[in-house]
C-alpha cells in the first residue's frame, strides 16, 4: 500500500484492484495510516519486480538526491541552433547544455551482500535540449573514474556498437546544433 501511496492513488482505485473480501477489509482500514514509500525502503525491497515498480513513482532527482549522490564533474557547453518561428522564419537560439557526473556510494544503498561489497554506483546526468527532460544515465566505474562529465554521456551513445569518446560526441554534437 505504500508504493500506492507514493503514487497518490485514491484508497477508491486500490480497492478497485482487489477481489478477496479480506484484502479489501485491510485496506479499507488500512490505507489512510500507510505512509508513501521512501527511496531507501524501496531499493530494500527483495522481490525484484515490486522493487522496479516501487523505484518508478520517484522522479529520478528525488532517488538521487535521497542516496546522498555525490557530484563529481559539471561541465556547460554552450550550442546554437537554429530554430523556426512561428512564421516559420528561422532565428538562432543560443542556450547552455550542463552535464553533471554524479557517484552513489554502493554502501548507502542499504544492500547487504555478504560475498562482497556492493559497487558505487555513478551516474550522468544531462537534459534533453527539446523536451528540457532530464535524463539520469548509469555509467560504469571505468568510465567515471575520469571524473569528466561529457565524457561519461559521450560513452551511453554508441556508433558500430562502440562507445563514442568524448571528442567524437563533441564534434557531432556541435555538428547537431
């Protein structure tokens, strides 16, 4: 029911999910005192699949933010495109692209693992220039241990199955704009 919470789902639409009288009397009572689930009781979760839907009603910001990320390279390029009115008379929009590289400790993770310690965890964060959606991209430890945050978005792109280096990812991305 917590994971209903966090989605802020009426007590009307849970109860409409369930058909035994005695999961509908639990949450009928229920529901009301259930708080949302937090990130850090979602990553606990064992079963994989209540794990992955519980983990999916955060906004990535807020997985990030409530793991304690720490940020280990920004970098801002600037780029202009050139974009239409609505007369369709094109224009030149100018606008900065920052991506930031982020490390979550694997122990703040909460895993327990007793063969051997749970990997950091990094992450490249970047937003798209149409949409403004912001993007939280994994990239492995042999990439981030660079600590260079255009370089770690330039490896998620591919070309012939390879990761593109970060000069290859400049070069079509100043091409792109």
């Amino acid at each position: 029911m917590s994971i209903y919470q966090r989605q802020e789902r009426s007590k009307e639409e849970v109860l409409s999910f369930f058909s035994q009288p005695t999961n509908r009397t639990i949450v009928a009572q229920d529901y009301e005192k259930v708080a949302p689930i937090e990130v850090a009781d979602a990553i606990k979760l064992q079963n994989t699949e209540q794990r992955m839907v519980a983990l999916r009603s955060f906004e990535p910001e807020t997985i990030v933010e409530a793991l304690d990320a720490t940020l280990l390279n920004s970098q801002t390029v600037e780029k202009t495109q050139v974009r239409w009115d609505e007369q369709l008379k094109p224009y030149k929009h100018t606008y900065k692209d920052t991506y930031e590289l982020y490390k979550i400790l694997g122990s703040s993770l909460g895993v327990v693992n007793s063969w051997t310690t749970v990997p950091n965890i990094y992450i490249v964060k970047c937003e798209c220039p149409s949409t403004q959606r912001l993007y939280y991209l994994y990239v492995p430890e042999e990439v981030a241990v660079n600590k260079d945050a255009i370089e770690a978005v330039a490896w998620t792109m591919r070309f012939n199955d390879q990761p593109l280096t970060k000069q290859q990812y400049l070069n079509l991305m100043y091409t792109e704009t």
